[in-house]
C-alpha cells in the first residue's frame, strides 16, 4: 500500500527558514496527521538550455541542494532530487505515494507559469490540491496596483504605494524550520551528481550569507563604486531564495532607504512581468522601440562579450561577469548603454548574454534593467541619455583600481585601441533612435 503524503516542491526558495510554502505544507501535516515529502527537480528543459559545462549557476544550485539534503540525513529524513522534466518527475512521484496534496511557491514567468498550470491540472486530475504561495518578494501580482486597478509602470508612484501597502501588512516570519519533523522519514537518496546532470564542477565563489549592517547602513554613499565592497552582494541569494527577501526587508527597512528601495525595485519588476508578460518573449515594453535599426555588429558584439572594445570600465565589467558571474550594478548600466547605445545593438543580445553568464540571473529583473539601458523599457533612462564612460570611470573609479584589478594590460600595447570613438556613437545612435521614434 503507498504511503499518504504531502509534497513540498523547492525551486527559487532553497532554504528551510521562513519558507512560505514550505511552512503551510508542514503545518498542514501536523493537523491532518500526514508527513511531507520534499523534493528538487533538475529541470531537464532548463538545463539544456546551458551551454557551459561548468554553468555557475547549476553549480551553485547543487551545492545548496547537497547542504540541505546533508541537514535533512542528519534527522533521518531525505529529500527526493530527480533529475528530468516536471511532468516526467511528477508522473513518476504519483505512482510512488499516495499524494493527497501539492505544495510550491509561486514563479512568475510565462514558461514557469505555463509548466505549473501543467503540473497544477496533473495533480488535480488524481483528486490531489496544488497549493501555491507568495514567497520570493515581498508584494506579488495585483497587491499594489493604481487606485483604479491598473498596474503601475513607472517605479516612484509604485514604490509609494507600495511603502503604504507595507505599513497596513507588515509581512511575518513563517516559522517553517521549527517543523522539519514532519518531513517523511527516510533513508538518504542520493542526490544525482553534477556529471549524472551533464555538468562539472566550476570554479564558484559565492559571498556568504551573513551580511554586514555596516555595509547597509553606508551602502547609499558606497555603492556606485566598484572597487570597494559597497554592496551585500546578496542577489545571488535572493535569485535562489538561499535567504528571505521578509527577513531582509524586515531587518534593514530603518537601516538605509536607498538599500530598502533595491527590495522594492525586484518587486516592481516581477509585477511588470506578470502583468505585461510580453516582455519575457523579446518585446519591447514600449512598442514603437521594436522599430529601431540596429546595427548588431557581430565582430563589435564579441568584442563586447569579451571584455576588449578597448573602453576600459566596460571591458573590465565584461571580464569580472566571465571569471567570476558577477558584475557590479553600476558597471552592469555602464556596459548595457555601451552595447546598445555605442554598438548600437540590440539590447535583447545583452540579455541573452546576461542570461547565460550571470549567477544571479533574473528573469525579470534582466529583462528590466536591458530595456532601462536600451529606452524601450517602462520607467526607462530617455534614450538620449548616453552614458560616457570615460566620466563614468572619473567618477565611480578614478583611481582605476578596478578597472586594473580586471584589466592587467592596461596602458600596454596588447591593450585594444577603442572599437569606436564615443562622440560619433553618440549622433549615431541619436539619429537611429529618432528616426524610429518619429510621431
């Protein structure tokens, strides 16, 4: 006879602490007298989709994944890592147990939407409940909308509201850790390994956990700088809810305005994703900026990629992105405005790069900031503010330190000559622009 469970399914929420979803479904358990099976899957899709043998990210992911499975052993339970499709894993979990309920927090791309309408409809047909949960920003979907229930698409009217949302419903800490014992008891399952997933190890560097209030409290002042450690450089835990977005806003809201307006910024950007999920299918946010002529200069386009258009400060955000997956936010606006508005090339290339090379890659939020640089986005930078970056070097690293650290050829001959000279990009990319924009 198969076992009645409860499952729980981890996807961007990879921890045991003030998990959303996961608290509901223990909790569920101790009242109705079940145990809850917790599971990963290794999206087969996805990963095919990764050309690096050495994705950062996977890496990453299957690190966190084996701390947590290392926890869960040590309790005697286990949690249940497949490696294949949703649908396939699913089909093969109903078959195993009696499933009498399916717990997960919510996703809000449109592919992630259309795979858990999938899984949501195969549970459902069994006679099972799919529950679903808020839990990687702070205000999901319609919660902050116009006073005539239309979504916001400039950020300071949004970030207002949201802020008078966040007095009357001050988010609480779900005390999911506190629950583990009604996880299913269990014997360790092997977690498959990165090569059994097609992958190898990387040479990953991820900041820990533990952020620094300093560092909040002078991150208004100290943030734009590269060379310095200015930011938390929590993104990455963020991206995979390796911490709670609740706990963070909730310690730091009287700490730094300018950091707590970062929080709000991740939820206006998955707001603009569910509501207007067109942009995720490579559609500018402001229709008339599809018409714009773009040169996409291939040759230009590697150049840019690698980190030798012969402009310092992009080439050495380049660089940092490729060893490490990382990019400091300043220089993530500076080589955006380079590729689109000095290259002129399309800002959908960058964000396909951005996609294969950054580890805290999301969706929405990378979407958001290429069609910010580009001028197609909603609240975008007007799309004759050119970012010069010989000024952007003098102020945010005059001392070159960063650009050196990246950059050890610098001033030698084997240092590239510029692939085009600012002043001309910046009337070239003008005129293309209002050709495109003319009423």
């Amino acid at each position: 006879m198969k076992e009645s469970v409860f499952i729980f399914w981890f996807r961007r929420d990879l921890r045991f602490e003030d998990n959303v979803g996961l608290y509901h479904a223990l909790y569920q358990a101790k009242l109705q007298g079940h145990k809850v099976l917790p599971i990963f899957i290794f999206d087969k899709i996805i990963l095919s989709q990764q050309t690096e043998l050495k994705d950062k990210r996977v890496d990453f992911i299957h690190r966190t994944i084996t701390q947590m499975q290392t926890k869960l052993v040590a309790k005697g339970k286990s949690m249940h890592v497949i490696y294949g499709t949703p649908l396939e894993a699913f089909e093969k979990l109903l078959k195993l147990y009696d499933v009498k309920a399916v717990y997960t927090n919510h996703d809000y791309g449109p592919k992630a939407n259309e795979r858990d309408n999938a899984i949501a409809k195969l549970v459902e047909n069994i006679g099972a409940n799919y529950h679903h949960f808020k839990d990687q920003v702070i205000f999901e979907k319609d919660e902050v909308l116009k006073d005539d229930g239309k979504p916001y698409t400039i950020y300071t009217p949004y970030a207002n509201k949201w802020r008078t949302v966040w007095t009357k419903q001050i988010p609480k800490i779900h005390p999911s850790a506190k629950l583990l014992d009604y996880f299913l008891d269990s014997k360790p399952i092997a977690v498959p390994t990165l090569d059994v997933i097609g992958f190898e190890p990387s040479e990953l560097v991820v900041p820990p956990i533990n952020w620094n209030e300093h560092t909040v409290k002078k991150y208004t002042d100290q943030r734009n700088f590269p060379a310095i450690k200015g930011t938390t450089q929590l993104s990455v835990h963020l991206r995979f809810g390796t911490i709670s977005v609740r706990q963070l806003a909730l310690e730091t809201q009287s700490l730094n305005s300018t950091f707590f307006n970062e929080l709000i910024w991740r939820d206006f950007y998955h707001m603009i994703l569910w509501h207007f999920p067109q942009v995720a299918n490579g559609k500018s946010f402001k229709a008339q900026y599809d018409f714009i002529e773009w040169r996409n200069n291939e040759a230009e386009f590697e150049a840019w990629c690698e980190g030798r258009t012969g402009y310092p400060i992009v080439d050495a955000g380049m660089r940092e992105l490729n060893a490490t997956g990382f990019m400091h936010n300043r220089v993530r606006m500076i080589v955006a405005s380079f590729l689109t508005k000095h290259l002129l090339i399309d800002w959908r290339w960058g964000e396909a790069y951005f996609a294969q090379k950054l580890l805290d890659f999301d969706l929405a939020a990378n979407n958001g900031g290429w069609q910010w640089a580009s001028g197609s986005g909603c609240d975008a930078a007007p799309y004759f503010r050119v970012f010069n970056p010989r000024l952007q070097t003098e102020k945010f690293d005059k001392d070159l330190k960063y650009i050196r650290k990246w950059i050890p050829e610098l001033d030698t001959p084997s240092y590239p000559k510029p692939i085009v000279v600012h002043e001309v990009a910046r009337e070239r990319v003008l005129a293309a622009y209002a050709k495109a924009l003319k009423p």
